[in-house]
C-alpha cells in the first residue's frame, strides 16, 4: 500500500481563528495527496469531504467529530488537523504501529500574547496525533458507551494513560514520535474554554477567559526555528 493512500488527515474547525486562508494554504501543501476530510462551521473551499458542525466548542465534541471523522475515513491512519497548527509534510509521514496512537513531540509552541517566543515542552498533544484508525474508533467508542458526555477536567488524548484510567477504559499504547521538520501550535483565545489544573491555594483564577492565556512557556525557547523563520513575523499571521 503506498503511503499516499494509508492515511486521511481530519481537519476540525469552527472558523474562529483570524488567518484561516494562510493556515489552509500552509495545510493543503503539507497533505499533498492524502484525503482530507474536513468538518467546519462554515463551508470551506476545500477538496475532499466536508461536513458541517455548529460553532459550539467543547472537548467532549471534539472527541465526537473524531470518532464521525473516522468513521467516514477508510485509510489505516488518521492525522487530526487543527487549524491553530502549522504543519510540515515530514509529520504526515510519521506512522506507529497499527496497535500505537503517535504523537509528533517536535512541536513549537507561540504565543499571541507577550513578547512573541517559540517555546518547546515535550507533552501529547491532538493536534500532532497520527492514530491507528481502527483502534480509534474502538478507544472513543469505548469512552462514549461508559459516558454520555465526558467532562473537561477528564478528557484528554487517546493513549494518555492517566486521562484513561480516570476515564476507567482500556489503557492503550501511545508513543511520541519527531518528524525531521518541526511543526508549530499557536496559543491564543479562540480556543475551547477549560478549567484545566486548578491551584486554589495559590489563589488560580477560575474565570475562563483569564485561563486562556494563562499557559506557561516550556524551558527550550526561540526566537527562529527551520522552515518557520522568527516568531515575531510568523506571529503577524494570527493577530
């Protein structure tokens, strides 16, 4: 089987993010070839499938619209597309094994606010994930057969052992993976609002707003990485 014909990419998005025509130019040419499945708020002029979602945000729906996206897709692998995320055609050529959700680690973090800094911190991240489709389907069936509706504070990537044992489904295999050229998630306030960890006795806010841009950098920071050049013009893009 050749490679261009073992993956889809599933791309979701409720078009809230301000430089959807540059991140899509940047996306299609990364894809090449692959099929693209696209699930959007609005129509997209986009090849492939495409699918309408309403523009409610939560974790639980984006789980959901992975587990439709599958569905529909026919290929060994899936890679979720974000549209706050840069990608680079080495990431979609990254596969684990049949039995192993991936996650590229080589991602760059930038921030919209402060001074604009690419920031490196090794975690899962869905965004960066290529996944068996099959054993997909079966751990997000699995998940929405034990609960109707997931809450934030436990969802969380496929294969991230804690999230699912607090979830009390099967723990699967996960691996982190690093494509040659790095990709880049940029933070910002469009995101799907979450309370995440809070630190009560440190007096964390619980205000979901002030939340989103309360993210930390990682120790490895930038102010250039390759294929992606200086923060600060590539940061011109989103805001």
């Amino acid at each position: 089987m050749g490679h261009m014909t073992d993956l889809t990419c599933l791309f979701l998005t409720v078009n809230r993010v301000p430089w959807m025509r540059f991140h899509n130019n940047i996306m299609l040419e990364a894809i090449g070839d692959y099929p693209l499945i696209t699930i959007s708020a609005k129509t997209m002029d986009l090849p492939g499938i495409q699918l309408l979602q309403d523009d409610t945000q939560s974790h639980d729906k984006i789980y959901k619209l992975m587990l439709q996206g599958a569905k529909i897709a026919t290929t060994p692998y899936v890679a979720m597309v974000e549209d706050d995320m840069l990608y680079s055609k080495e990431h979609f050529e990254l596969r684990p094994p049949l039995d192993t959700f991936g996650y590229n680690w080589n991602r760059w973090s930038l921030f919209t606010w402060g001074e604009p800094t690419f920031s490196f911190k090794r975690r899962y991240c869905n965004g960066c994930s290529i996944l068996p489709r099959l054993e997909m389907i079966e751990a997000l069936e699995e998940r929405f057969a034990k609960w109707k509706e997931i809450p934030h504070v436990l969802n969380g990537e496929l294969g991230f052992e804690k999230v699912e044992r607090n979830l009390g489904v099967k723990v699967r295999k996960s691996m982190p993976m690093y494509s040659k050229t790095p990709v880049v998630q940029i933070h910002h306030i469009y995101g799907t609002p979450g309370i995440g960890k809070i630190h009560l006795k440190q007096g964390d806010t619980t205000d979901l707003e002030m939340r989103k841009v309360r993210k930390r950098m990682g120790m490895i920071r930038a102010y250039e990485i390759p294929k992606w050049g200086r923060s600060e013009d590539l940061i011109k893009y989103f805001i």
